[in-house]
C-alpha cells in the first residue's frame, strides 16, 4: 500500500472514531494493554509483601490505589510508541503536520477513554465505602487531567526512538541482531513504566504543593475551595504541557523526517 492511498482523517472527530474502532478491533492492542497493566497493578497492591510495595508504589493508602492504577494503566507502549504502531497513516501523514498533530491527539484520547472513566468509578467507590470525599478530588485530578500533559511528552520517545510491533518469533529469527532487535526493544517496551508514572508526578507537583503548604503539612486537610484551586493548577500545568509537548513533538518529526521515513517504511528493522 502506497502512502497516497492511505486515506487521513478529516477532523479530530473523525480521526478520534477511526482509532477507536481501530482498538475495538482485533488485536485490541490498547484494551489489553491497560487491562494487564490495571491487573498487573492490583496483585502487586495486594498481594505482594510490603517491603516490595513501599519500592514499587511511592503512594500508598485506599485514597491512592485509584491514582496508581491510572498510571500503571497509561504507563506502556501506547503512551510511547506513537508513530511505528500506525505507521501507514503516519507515513501518509508526515509532510502535514495539522494531520499528524490529529493522529498522535486522536491516539491519546482514545487511551485516556479506556483508562479515565475506569479510574474515576473506582476512586468514586472507594471514597463511597471509606466515606472520605476530599482526597477523591486530589485522585479525579490525577486520573482524568493530568493524562494530557502525561501524553503530550511521553510520545517523544516514539518519535526519537520508534520500534515497530513485531512478535517474538520475528525477533527470535532476527536474534543474531541482538543489541537492535531485542535489547532495544525490551528497554523501549519496559521504559514507560518509569516514564509515565514520573511525568504524572512533575505535572501534578505544584498542585501537590499548594495543597500542602494550605493544610499546614498534609495534602488531604484544607478546605474545598483550596482542593478545587489545586485542581485548577493542575489543569493549568497539565495543558500547558500538553500544548508544548506537542509542538516539541512536531519539531521533532520536522527535524526526523527523513529517518522517520526509512524507518517507518521498512517494519523488517524491528
């Protein structure tokens, strides 16, 4: 298929549509993804002894589990590898910068509906049955606004270090290219598990502060209305990363884009 029969979106709508069906669709790449990822999570937080906990999760406690398991559900491949994961359309796509602007936003927002909505019942239920309504403010901003700004930096690795979705018996037949094939692909694989998550805590931070500099100490205190500012701020921070993020994203491609083209256009490279 040659990249001028390979028809581009329109609009974000459409192009939003086009993804999801996409993922409702065999392999079902993203709803698996979050879906091991949010198990994944969950032994790990109850099962695993607490000496193992205290060095995998930083936050601990019933109001945190909903946050975590936003960020371990966002923190994998569809987060990163933005461009070799739809590589004909991005092909298509890479002199019209407005369409793959489309794409990469389309591509995030369709994760962040298979993980926001999830995340949000779950902190919602959980201050339900913990009776605990101020810290689900702090938990709904992290789930559902600080994503954006999460996604807009985190595709940067997709566009410098992109890897194309091959199965493992492609890169066992190609096992003699080893640092290629293998090593770089499991440490692009494994990477967003710390990416993610450290991205979602710098966009977050000066939220974090304000409130704990209004409650004298302690994040969960202060009234609503110091709650709500924060949450505020963090929309603030987390577009603002966003908008930015992307524009360094196109920048990049602009200055890839010859790379980009032998690399996206030969899925053998692995």
């Amino acid at each position: 298929m040659t990249t001028a029969s390979v028809r581009l979106p329109g609009s974000l709508r459409e192009a939003v549509s086009w993804e999801m069906r996409t993922e409702l669709r065999r392999p079902f790449t993203v709803p698996l993804v979050v879906v091991f990822n949010a198990l994944l999570m969950a032994g790990a937080w109850f099962l695993l002894p607490v000496r193992w906990q205290d060095w995998l999760f930083s936050l601990h406690g019933p109001a945190a589990f909903a946050m975590v398991l936003a960020f371990w559900m966002y923190a994998d491949v569809p987060a990163t590898n933005v461009l070799a994961s739809d590589r004909e359309r991005v092909l298509a796509a890479l002199d019209d910068p407005v369409v793959l602007r489309r794409l990469l936003h389309a591509k995030n927002i369709v994760l962040w509906c298979f993980v926001a909505p999830f995340c949000t019942v779950v902190a919602v239920v959980i201050a339900v049955l913990d009776d605990d309504w101020p810290p689900v403010v702090v938990t709904l901003t992290a789930v559902g606004v600080v994503p954006f700004g999460v996604l807009g930096v985190a595709g940067w690795i997709g566009i410098l270090w992109p890897y194309h979705p091959r199965e493992l018996r492609f890169r066992w037949e190609h096992r003699r290219h080893f640092g290629h094939v293998v090593v770089r692909w499991l440490v692009l694989v494994l990477v967003p598990y710390g990416v993610v998550p450290a991205l979602g805590a710098l966009v977050l931070t000066p939220s974090l502060l304000l409130w704990r500099m209004l409650s004298g100490g302690h994040v969960i205190g202060p009234p609503t209305d110091h709650f709500v500012g924060g949450a505020l701020l963090a929309a603030c921070v987390s577009m603002a990363v966003f908008l930015g993020g992307y524009a360094v994203s196109l920048r990049l491609v602009r200055r890839r884009r010859d790379d980009l083209r032998a690399y996206l256009g030969d899925p053998d490279r692995g």
